[in-house]
C-alpha cells in the first residue's frame, strides 16, 4: 500500500512537474496568452486553501462545528470587495512593478530597506510554522494509509520538503522576469487547484450520497449530530472572519499570486465571483464529512484526517488515494508559493542590500549580478523549506501544530495596517508604519505565539504577569479577560499597531522621497507618471548599460536601450542618462531586485541619491540659463525687426528722394529752359528786327537781362549748394546782435516786395547774446525762411512771428507763421535738395532749405521743422560762438 | 497634451449604468458582513438554533452574493471603456 502510494505520489509530481515545464516552454514560445486567462488567475489563488484548510477543515467543523466557515467567508468577501481594495492593491503592483509585499511596504514608504527587512522578518516568522503544518498534513496523511510502519514521519517530511524545494527552485528561480511571473508555478498550482476541489467534492459526494443517502439525511444527522447546536462565540466569529479576510490580503503567498503574478486587471473581475464559489464549493461538504466521520468512525479517530479515513475504512482505496492527493495538492503548492514568495523577498530585501554594501565599489569587476539574485533566492527557497521541516522536526507534529495556522494569520495580518494606510492614506509615512509594525509583531509575539508554543510562560506567568504586574498578563492585557485568547491577541495586536502607525504618522514629517511615493501610490489612478528623479549628469550609460545587462540580462537590456534610443531620437547603441529614462530603468530593475535595491543600484551607478539641493540648484541654473538665452534671442530678433523697419524706411526715402531728383531735373531743364527760350527769341528778334522801335528793343533786351539774371540765381544757388555740400564754403566769422540780423533780413525781404501783406512780429529779449558766427550766411537763412513765410504762407491775412531765447551756448530762432504748414508726409523730406512742396505756384527751385540746412549745418548749429504749430514753423538753433570744426 | 475638458454634469446612461453597478460592488461586502453575522442574533426563548438552519442561512447568502457579483461585475464590463481617468474616483452622476 505505501509503495502504491508512493509511486501514485512520485506520478502526481512528474505530471506537475511535465505540466510546469510545458507552460513555461510555452510561454517561452509566446503562446502563453491562454495561461493567463482569468480563470488560470482565479485557481492559483487556490493556494489559500492549503492542506491545513483540505484536512483540518474537516476536523475543525467536527470540533466546533461551523465556525470553520469564517476562515472561507472572510477571503470571499474580500474578494467581493474588490472594488475598494484589491483593485487599488493590482493598480499599484503593476504600476510599481512591486515584486512582494515587503516591496510595496517599502516601495510606498520612501524605498525604505528598513521596512522592507522588517515585513521579510515578519512574514518569515509568520510562514515557517505554517510550512511545518503542510509538512505536518501530509505525513499526517501518509500515516493514515501506511500506520508509519516502515517510514519514519520525519523522513517523509524530509523527502517531502526537499522534493518541494526542488521543484519550486527549478520553476521559481528559473528566471528573473521583469515582472516577477512564473508561469510554470502558476500552471502547476493551477492543476492542484482543480486537483484538490475535485478531490474533496467527491469525497463529499461520496459522503452525501453514497453514505448518508441524500440531502435530506444529511441535515438530518447534522441535527443529531454533537455539533447540532449553533452555538459559536460572537467574537471569534467577526474576528476569525476578519483575520481570515486580512489574511488574505496579506499573506505573502496570497499577495504573490493576486498582485505579483497579475497579469491583467480584468481577470480580477472573473476571480471576485469565481473564487468565492470556489471557496463555497471547498466549504460546502466540509460539515457532512465531519458529522459522517463522527457518526461511522470509532471514537478517538483523528478528526483532522476524516477526509482520508471514511473512504478508506468503507474500502473506497481509490478515493481515499485521490483525497490523499487532494491533500497534497494543497499541502505541495502552498509550499511552492510561499517559499518563492519568501526567497523573492530574502533576496531583495536582505541578499541584495548587503551584497550591495559590500560590493560597493567593485561593481564593474564582479560577476552577474543576476546570476547573485538567482543563486540567493536558490539558497532562501532552501533555507525556509528547511526552517519548516526543523521546526516541524521541534514541534514533534504535536497537537500544538493544528493552532498554528491562525497563530501564523495573526502575525502576517500585521502589515494590513500599514499596507491599507498605506494605499489610502498619504499623511502615513515611513515612522507611522515602523512603529505599527513593531507593535503590533511585539504584541502577537507576547500574547499570541509565544504561548502558543506550549510551554513558554509558566503558569504562575500566566495567571499573574510579569513581575505580577496584573495588566501585562499575555492573555489578559490591560485586564480585558473576557476574550477568546486569539481574539485577545488580535484585537490589542491590531489596534495598538493601528495607533502607533497613526500616531507615529502625524507626529514625524516625511521625506520627500515618502512624500512623492505617497502621491503616487495612492492616487494610482490618476496616473501620474511623475516619480522623484535622477540626475542623470553624473550617470555613465555604459555604467548603466552594464548593470543593466547583469539583472536584467543581455538582450533584454540592449532592447531596453535600443528603445530608449530611438525614443530620444539618437543615434547608436547608448541613450543619454535623461531623469525620464533613469526612472524607466529604475522601474524595469525594481521588478526584478525590488524597489529600494534598485534605487540603490542606480544611486551607487548614477553616483547621487536621488533629488539634491545640488540638483535642483542645478535644474534652477539650467532654466536661468535657457531664460537668459532666449531673452538674449528675444532682443536679437527685435533689434534685427528694427534694423529691418529701418531699412525699409531708407528704402523708401530713398525711392522718394530718386522721384524728387527726377522731378527736379525735369524742373530744372523747365527752369533752365524757359529762360533760354525767351532769351533766345527775344535775342533773335532783336538781331532780325531793324525795324524795332526803341520802346521795344530796349523792353526786350530788359526781358533778356532779366531772364539771364533768373538763369544766373538758379546758377548761383546750384553752385552754393554744391559749394557748401563739398566742404570748401569760406566762413566770414564776425560779431553781431541777433536783432540787428532779423531786422537786416526783414528788411531785405520787404524791399524785393513793396506790396507785401505779411505782418511780421519780432519777440526777441534785449539780453540775448551777440553771436560770433558768420552772420551774412546766418542772415541768408533768415532771409530764405522769411521769404518762404510770405510765398507760401496762405492765411487771409498772413503773419509771421519771429521769435529768439538763449539756450545753453545756443540761441534759437523760431520762426513760425499761421498758414496751413506742411503736410505731415512732406516734412521728413523737406530739407532735400529739390524737394518742393505741393502744387508750385511761385517759380522756387527746391534749394532753399537745402542750402539753408547745409548753412546751418557749417555753422555747428542745426535747422528742424517744428511740428505742433498751426502753421508752418521753423526753429533755427545755432551755437553763440563759433568754433571751426 | 490631452485638453482638460471640463466634467460633464450627467453621463450616457449605458455610463450611469456602469457606475451603480460600482457602487453595488461597493456596498456588496457590507451587505455580505451584515448578513453572516446575523445568525449570531438568532435564537432567543431558550431554544437553541439548529447548525442546519445556519448552514442553509450562510451558504444561501453566499451563493446570492456571489451571483449579485457576477452579475454587476459583468454588467461593468471593460472598465476603462467607460472609466476617464481623469475623474474616476469624482463620483459624476
């Protein structure tokens, strides 16, 4: 019978093991997508129904009677939840590429080691009794078939514990994905989930049907069975389905398969109905087993083995051997789950922090660095199945064991506060969560595991606290004696560890690291890709290429790269070390090594830990210099825009000057013209006319005279002009006072005109300077612009007013009168040479203001139009003493 | 850059739908706890209460809630189909 039984056992694991390898050649392959459908999702989080809930269900319910059904009701409504929680908790885990819950502790509070050390501590101490009871549940069964004749338990547990190492090793540690997914695993607990249902509902059926003779019967029997009252403490019902429900949520097994293994969102929506009917179909015959066992096997037999021992006492050997397997299913994937989970956070969370320390500055000389991960997770996988089996092997698989289970749910339940405030809460921080867990792991140790144990307290320990200090009894803290111990220990566990994290929250301040991953982590929703950044200034990408390569691999790290590369537009085999893309790398690395050695990895690579004063000092200099460059840019374009304006504005002085000159030359040859055509015929008439009176000869010879003499003025102010353009204009420097002047020139004006209407005013004060210049050119400008005044000026009854004031070492002359004045368009152009204003109606050829400007101009002085008068006006500026330039 | 649009006062029915489904899913586990916890104020009169009456009571309200999930859940669809992840937490009705 054993060796059957044996040999069915070594079938079962060849299969799974043929399954495991299958699914990860497949998924090698990429025909995985079906591994990952939802119901795959739903069945591997099986393993919460571990061989301790397959067989001990059974023994429970026939010990307590319902009350076993609180361990099944308090996942399932979590899992009907799932809005609230779970949902959140996947977000988060694919978002951070969280690899285990101790990385989420530590992820969300700051990357924090610390924490993450902490919550590994926790979960080891909180698993290890409970993979001696899987060990302990299968010898147990080995027992049931075989009565241990010819293999001791020990051995068996032996073999057992390192058949599962193996496998666990050979698919767990097989490769180090990104995403910390092991198909393999997942296939093969998938399998044992089917396995292990189908298991104990055909015992059930079995039981229902083939014993007890149908539905009806079996309510019956429960009726009349020892557990027919329903009489459950109120109190271990809440909390046994809280713990329960935490539990879920917090076991490193569970949070593996729910968040880690995770592959799409959607399959959550599948598992929060399926799972809770798989929790209902596990639980369903759980209470006719038991009150079939109670009712047909002796008294005195194992409740706990129930499942095994009705088949097999009512000769059904082939049931019994499936139940046998139902139970190992449960029992081997529990193991498998949790030691990886184990290993994944032993390794990033202590291997790898410590191997960094110590490699600190050999990096680049030493090995693979994912070949360290694999070998240390190789070494943790080991390691904890083997602290199972010796504390299996110290137990003795005693009574003491069956306890453990909600002993060890107590102790892995307190990280649910700092993980639920954690997601929710963005005022906890780094100190809140230490001090919780501190408390709360102290509190279960005290009240709850280590009496658990058996003989740790001495009775009179018990009975009267330490040092007979009654409130610090472990069962009855603070006096509360009326509570179940387990309740006892998880109501103060829970709330002290929920009042430290809250108070030690409020009371510290967090860094800013903690601050940022707070925002992060709990508006996950908002997706916010912003996370606190490198500075990449210092990083190498070699360096970084490097390390790369040695966690993530050769060719995932060049893809990585390669991708970078083409996203920052660039060329060749490295990216530049942008914040954007050091984050990326940190996160692609963080899926593999956890978050807080990653960011270590690429601190120590990069050569500064994340956000400096140095840096943001730096990203300020950097922002003040593209400031003052663009400002720099800014100024350019606007002064090249003048220059343009400019140059537009010659351009088009230009072509107006051009259009004046030829207007002018046409005049010119007019003026020169007319003239001559008089003198010429007039010349003629006078040479061909003998006959010619003397009245009109000497009348023509005056026309000729006075023709010559307009020829001769034109003449006269072409060559000035062009005299005083050139420079060679002799000055005449003497002394004279400014009225003596405008009173020559008024006179001189007045003289050529006997008619003249204008009315000229002068407003000249008695003290005004004598002007040391030369006064003749001086008085020609005033002649020109009064002359000017009384040609153009067009008023009714037109008048001049002159006016004179001393400014500085100037005297300035105005000379305004009350006509229209001069079209604003036409002033700019008005002291060119033969620039004319309007319509001509007096015979003036355009120089006067020229040589006027140019007279002035000799004199060191200067002539402007100036513009706010009514008409038109002039303002003359010359230096009281002249001096040669 | 996506534009900011501003949050519409009311939602497409087939969305108004969608999201009283979320909220049923949301007060599913508390309607799940209230209920379990029900047996334990059963009984009365010094008649004890018969463990198949509760088991009948527990497993029935099991199998309901686990139906009233898939039902809404499925009736939610795609989530981000319907969920802007601008405001999926504002509750917009």
């Amino acid at each position: 019978m054993l060796n059957l039984l044996i040999g069915v056992c070594l079938a079962y694991v060849i299969a799974l093991f043929a399954v495991a390898f299958w699914a990860e050649r497949a998924s090698m392959q990429g025909r995985a997508n079906w591994l990952r459908s939802p119901m795959i999702y739903t069945l591997s989080l099986s393993i919460y129904c571990t061989g301790w809930t397959f067989y001990g269900a059974v023994g429970y319910a026939a010990r307590s009677g319902l009350e076993f059904v609180t361990i099944y009701l308090g996942p399932s409504l979590v899992l009907l939840g799932w809005w609230w929680v779970l949902r959140k908790l996947v977000r988060i885990g694919r978002v951070q590429r969280v690899t285990s819950i101790a990385d989420l502790i530590s992820s969300r509070f700051g990357k924090s080691n610390g924490l993450g050390v902490l919550v590994t501590i926790l979960a080891i101490v909180g698993t290890t009794p409970y993979i001696a009871l899987q060990l302990q549940s299968v010898t147990l069964s080995f027992g049931a078939f075989a009565n241990s004749e010819s293999l001791s338990n020990n051995t068996a547990a032996l073999w057992l514990g390192a058949g599962l190492a193996l496998f666990t090793i050979l698919f767990g540690t097989r490769n180090l994905d990104v995403h910390e997914r092991h198909h393999g695993v997942v296939m093969a607990i998938a399998v044992e989930a089917v396995v292990k249902l189908c298991a104990l509902v055909a015992v059930g059926v079995f039981v229902v049907w083939g014993v007890l003779g149908g539905i009806g019967p079996v309510l019956h029997e429960i009726d009349t069975s020892k557990v027919a009252t329903w009489d459950v403490n109120g109190n271990r019902w809440i909390a046994l389905t809280f713990l329960s429900g935490a539990a879920f949520l917090c076991l490193p097994r569970m949070f593996q398969v729910l968040v880690v293994e995770n592959a799409d969102e959607g399959h959550l929506h599948t598992a929060s109905w399926a799972f809770p009917a798989y929790l209902m179909l596990m639980s369903l015959f759980v209470i006719p087993i038991a009150v079939a066992g109670l009712k047909i096997l002796p008294t005195g037999s194992n409740p706990d083995l129930f499942v095994l021992s009705l088949p097999l006492s009512l000769e059904q050997d082939a049931l019994a051997m499936f139940a046998f397997i139902g139970g190992f299913s449960s029992a081997t994937s529990m193991v498998i789950v949790a030691s990886l989970a184990l290993a994944t956070m032993v390794s990033n969370h202590i291997v790898m922090p410590i191997w960094i320390k110590w490699s600190e500055h050999r990096v680049r000389e030493f090995g693979d660095v994912r070949r360290i991960i694999l070998i240390s997770r190789r070494f943790a996988i080991l390691l904890i199945i083997l602290l199972g089996y010796i504390y299996y092997w110290i137990s003795g698989g005693g009574a003491a064991l069956a306890a453990i289970g909600l002993v060890s749910f107590a102790g892995v339940t307190q990280v649910l506060p700092a993980m639920l405030g954690g997601i929710f809460w963005r005022g906890a921080n780094r100190i809140g969560a230490t001090a919780g867990l501190l408390v709360g792991f102290a509190i279960w140790l005290y009240t709850l595991f280590l009496p658990s144990l058996g003989n740790v307290y001495s009775a009179a320990f018990l009975a009267e606290g330490p040092w007979g200090i009654w409130w610090l009894r472990p069962q009855a803290l603070f006096g509360v004696t009326e509570l179940d111990p387990l309740v006892h220990a998880l109501f103060w566990s829970m709330s002290l560890n929920a009042l430290a994290f809250f108070v030690g929250s409020l009371i510290s301040f967090p860094t800013p690291i903690e601050r940022l991953q707070g925002a992060q982590i709990v508006n996950v929703y908002d997706h916010s890709p912003t996370q606190r950044g490198w500075s990449g200034r210092a990083a190498q990408s070699e360096d970084l290429m490097i390390m790369a390569q040695r966690i993530l691999g050769v060719k995932q790290a060049r893809a990585l790269f390669q991708a970078e590369v083409q996203n920052q537009g660039g060329q060749g085999y490295l990216p530049d070390p942008t914040p954007e893309f050091l984050r990326t790398l940190e996160r692609e690395l963080a899926g593999s090594v956890g978050a807080a050695t990653a960011h270590a990895m690429i601190g120590q690579t990069v050569g500064g830990t994340s956000v400096s004063v140095q840096d943001l000092m730096a990203v300020a200099d950097e922002a003040a210099q593209i400031m003052e460059y663009s400002n720099r840019l800014e100024e350019q374009s606007r002064e090249l825009t003048r220059t343009a304006q400019e140059l537009q504005s010659a351009n088009e002085k230009l072509t107006q000057i051009s259009i004046q000159k030829d207007a002018f030359l046409s005049q010119v040859s007019h003026e020169l013209r007319t003239p001559m055509t008089s003198i010429l015929s007039f010349a003629q008439i006078l040479r061909d006319g003998a006959s010619l009176k003397g009245q009109d000869q000497s009348r023509y010879a005056s026309i000729i005279h006075d023709e010559s003499v307009r020829l001769t003025r034109l003449l006269d102010d072409l060559l000035d002009l062009s005299v005083l353009e050139n420079g060679q204009v002799n000055l005449n420097i003497a002394k004279g006072r400014v009225q003596d002047l405008i009173d020559r020139s008024i006179a001189t004006v007045v003289a050529g005109d006997a008619a003249m209407q204008m009315q000229i005013t002068c407003k000249i004060p008695d003290d005004l300077h004598s002007l040391t210049t030369d006064l003749d050119r001086l008085g020609q400008v005033f002649i020109n612009l009064i002359s000017n005044a009384k040609k153009y000026c067009d008023a009714a009854s037109p008048k001049l007013q002159i006016s004179a004031h001393q400014s500085g070492c100037d005297v300035i002359i105005d000379f305004v009168d009350n006509g229209i004045g001069i079209p604003a368009q036409d002033r700019d152009f008005i002291f060119e040479k033969f620039a004319r204003v309007g319509e001509q109606k007096t015979g003036g050829a355009g120089l006067g203001l020229t040589i006027c400007k140019e007279i002035i101009a000799r004199l060191g002085g200067e002539i402007t139009y100036l513009s706010g008068h009514r008409g038109a006006a002039f303002r003359v500026q010359v230096p009281v003493n002249f001096h040669a330039a | 850059m996506k534009p900011v649009t501003e949050p519409k006062l009311f939602v497409e029915p087939r969305n108004y739908r969608a999201r009283r489904m979320v909220d049923g899913l949301r007060i599913l586990p508390m309607a799940g706890v209230f209920l379990i916890a029900m047996p334990l104020f059963w009984g009365g009169a010094g008649d004890s209460v018969k463990s198949s009456a509760v088991m009948l009571f527990l497993f029935g309200v099991w199998f309901v809630l686990i139906l009233l999930n898939f039902l809404m859940t499925r009736r939610i669809g795609k989530e981000r189909d319907w969920l802007d992840p601008i405001n999926s937490e504002t509750s917009v009705d």
